[in-house]
C-alpha cells in the first residue's frame, strides 16, 4: 500500500517496538492508597483481606510508614515518599512507571492529596474502571484532600462507596452524587456458622475493648465516666502503646480498666463471646473539626462488623454526639448507646446485661453475619465501576437508609433489609 513504511525504515522499527511493548504489558490491576496495606491500620487490615483473593497486583502509593511491610506482597510496589510535591511532578511519577502494565480496574482509598493525584493519574491514562471507596474523610472535617481535588475524583470515580451510612448521607449532600454503602468485611473463615451464647448469668458481669481507641479524649472522657461504675473491662490489644495514647495504669484501674496484651487469639475469641459488652468509646464532642471529628461522626471502626460477624458480643457505645458507630448499633439494634457519664453508661449496663436482650443481639448479629463476607469482594467492586450499577445490593439491603424508611431500625433483620 503507498502509505506503507519500508521495512527497514526507523518509522517501521519503531511502530514495531511500540506494538511488541502493547503486546508484553502486563494485564494488572492497579491499587491506590496511602500507605502500606498491613495490619498496623485499620484500612490496611481491610485491604488485605480483598487482595489476598487477587493473583496480582500493582500497588501505587504516597508513604512509607512502616517501612514497607506488607502482608499481601504486590506485583510491584511504587511509592511516592515526598509530601506536598506539585501535580506535574506527581503525575509525572505515575505516568513513568505505568507503561509496562494494562490496569483491569484501579482501586482508590482516598486519604491524601497525593495518593488523589495518582489515582486521577492512572484513570486519565488509562482510562480502566475507577473504584474509589472512602473509609476515613479527610476532606470535609479536615484539609488533608482540597475540597476541589476530591470533587474530582468523585466526578471520576466509576463506582463510588463509602464506609457508613453517615458518611453516604454527608457526602452525598455535599457533592450532590449517588454513593453506595461498603461496610468492613470479614474473612468467611472467620463467620460463625451457629449463633454465640450468653455468658452465663452466675459469671460475674464483665466487658470488653477490642483494639485500638481512635482519639486521646475519647479515653480521658471514658475513663473519667466509667470511674465508679464498678464493672471490670478486658481491653484486648496486642501492645502497650496503643497508638501513642497517653495513660497510667492508675487511670485505667480508677475506670475498672485492665490491659490483656498477652493472650493467644483464641483465648481473646473466648473471652470476647464471653463479655456482656464491647466497650466502643466514640465522638466526645469537644472535637469540632480535624481528623478525629471526621472519623469520629462519619467512620464505622472495622471490630465493630468483625465483632458482629464473629462473636455476636452486644456494643456499648459512648458517644456525645452522634457517630457511626452509634449509628451501626441503632440500625441494627445491637447494643447500647450512652452518653460520656457515670448515670447513662449504668443504666445502659443493666439493659444490655438483660438475659433476654443478650440472646436477641447475638441472634440479630448471626443472621448478618453472612452479609459481611469479604469472599470475591473485588470482583463486585470492578463490575459496579464497569456497569456504574450494582450487581449485588446485599450491603444497600444492610444500611441503606431508605430500606429502612417507614420502619423502626431496631426491626431490621437480613431478611427484611
């Protein structure tokens, strides 16, 4: 044909250059966050569990705050290191590394301006189905994203999920965009397959604190209400800093608290179907702004549905204010919410303490149980980014807020929402 280059001519060798390295990339799908995904943070807790189903994977990220430890190793690991570098330069950094790979999807988990860029980055590039799922806001409470920046991503995003409720209703009014629901998900190995009893009415009352607590006031705030209360709580956790919260053994024992740091796993899942309550501190009210308003009011903590899923054990919540997690509980009827103060937290004890109350709670949270199955969630999240629509509502039938229009929360049941 006349317009053929000749064999041998450099336009030639290079067109076949070009279709060798298509051909050669590498069929990936790509992941966005801010840090390493291991089990010091909540959010890498939570990615494991997805990728661990994934044959491979090239993870995009902003830090290094761990070193590097991962816990599901990817294909190839890209970090970023600097904070506050320009666009271009960010931009630059992805479109650099991104030639030898053909993303299937890419997956964002929204936290930092810059782990923003990237993922605005790989979508440009590549066009492939963009997944964003918001756990943590750090946009509307807190100036971590530009307000501009995430709206971006939102208009971007093929597929747009958020951790609660709370935070679907408040992001949904500010950026005037449908989201969906993706709450923490649990390892099915991990389900119960029968509900947990309660412990037995002859055992001493006991409760429990699972992990970590978000924020130094919420500690003080419930130390200083649990003073006097006068009911023992276990706080299973696996060191002693506890993310760098302050405290002294005496401020603990003066709230009946007593740090266990040294059981096997099996013995804290003994101990927790055993308790009468899991103690959630949550949003004080003295924080009006900033990172730990943001999680506070709009995060769900992932114990909470890994509790649900795996014990069954009631919640007391101690909140001033509402929060997701106080919002987890009311939907679902599974425990007590209180405010920070000695009167409420008794009263809330003495409900929750109720025989009857104890058997419907681990029941209620057995038959969610199977809804919070982590089994094959990625695929579910590429084909709603490819389809823009939801090919499985088991989670919109879980916490959509207008499912349960018209209806008391606490009659929700997997059967009815």
């Amino acid at each position: 044909m006349e317009n053929e280059l000749p064999e041998d001519s450099l336009g030639a060798q290079v067109r076949r250059r070009l279709i060798a390295a298509a051909q050669d990339r590498q069929d990936v799908d790509l992941v966005i966050m801010a840090n390493e995904i291991n089990f010091a943070h909540g959010t890498g807790i939570l990615m494991s569990r997805i990728l661990a189903e994934l044959p491979s994977y090239v993870l995009f990220r902003a830090f290094d705050h761990w070193g590097g430890m991962q816990v599901v190793e990817p294909t190839a690991d890209f970090v970023l290191h600097r904070y506050s570098q320009d666009r271009q330069t960010i931009a630059g950094f992805v479109a650099s590394r991104l030639p030898p790979y053909a993303p299937r999807s890419i997956f964002s988990v929204p936290y930092t301006r810059e782990d923003v860029v990237m993922a605005l980055t790989a979508k440009a590039m590549t066009g492939a189905p963009l997944v964003i799922w918001v756990m943590d806001d750090n946009c509307l409470s807190n100036e971590g994203i530009p307000l501009a920046l995430m709206r971006e991503l939102v208009l971007a995003a093929d597929a747009r999920f958020v951790i609660s409720d709370v935070m679907r209703a408040t992001y949904e009014a500010h950026f005037g965009l449908p989201f969906w629901v993706l709450p923490p998900l649990v390892a099915r190995r991990f389900i119960r397959t029968e509900p947990c009893l309660p412990p037995p009415q002859e055992e001493p009352l006991r409760g429990a604190i699972v992990g970590n607590i978000w924020h130094q006031a919420w500690l003080e705030d419930a130390i200083e209400a649990l003073s006097g209360v006068e009911v023992p709580i276990e706080w299973y956790t696996s060191s002693n800093d506890l993310h760098f919260l302050k405290y002294t053994d005496a401020d603990l024992a003066r709230a009946g608290i007593v740090i266990k740091n040294d059981l096997t796993h099996d013995e804290i899942a003994v101990r927790v179907e055993r308790s009468a309550f899991i103690l959630v501190p949550s949003f004080s009210g003295t924080e009006t702004d900033g990172h730990a308003a943001a999680i506070g009011r709009l995060s769900l903590p992932s114990k909470m549905p890994f509790v649900t899923a795996t014990a069954g054990t009631p919640f007391l919540v101690l909140t001033n204010g509402e929060s997701g997690a106080a919002d987890y509980v009311r939907t679902f009827d599974l425990g007590e919410v209180a405010a920070y103060d000695q009167e409420a937290i008794i009263a809330a004890i003495n409900r929750i303490a109720d025989p009857d109350k104890q058997y419907r709670v681990r029941e209620r949270s057995f038959a969610i149980a199977p809804a919070l199955d982590v089994t094959g969630l990625h695929g579910f999240l590429v084909d709603a980014a490819r389809n823009r629509s939801l090919t499985d509502d088991r989670f919109e039938l879980l916490f959509s807020t207008a499912s349960l229009a018209g209806r008391e929360r606490s009659d929700c049941s997997i059967m009815q929402c």
